[in-house]
C-alpha cells in the first residue's frame, strides 16, 4: 500500500499592528528625507539663479543713476 506524504513549510511569522506601525513610520521618514532633500537642492537652485540673475544685471544698474547736483544759492 502507497505512503503519501504532505511536506508542510514552516509556520510564517504572524505580522502585528506594531509591525504595521513601525513600517509606516520608516516609509513616512522614508518621505520625509526625500522631500527635505528636494526641497533644499530646489531652494539652492533657486538661490544661485537669483544670484546669478543679480549678477548678470549690474551691467545695467548703471541706467538708472539720475546724476542730481545741488542746486545753486542766491
């Protein structure tokens, strides 16, 4: 008479709500780098084009000196 056997796997690990919750906490913090890292590397960006700008402009600063004297005494 034939043997059947049934190879049954390990028990998985039962997962928690702490488990839940520590997983959505690191994939919060996850988010939280990457946007503080996007916001600073925008804001940089942002900075060094103002700058760039301002710099490319003192050319023309000089168009809008009125060369007032005073005027004379009696």
């Amino acid at each position: 008479m034939p043997v059947i056997v049934k190879v049954v796997d390990a028990p998985t690990k039962e997962i928690s709500v702490a488990d839940i919750l520590l997983g959505s906490v690191g994939l919060t913090g996850l988010f939280l780098l990457g946007a503080a890292l996007l916001g600073f590397a925008l804001g940089g960006a942002l900075i060094l084009y103002k700058r760039w700008q301002a710099a490319r402009d003192v050319d023309n600063s000089g168009s809008d000196v009125f060369h007032l004297t005073r005027p004379p005494r009696p």
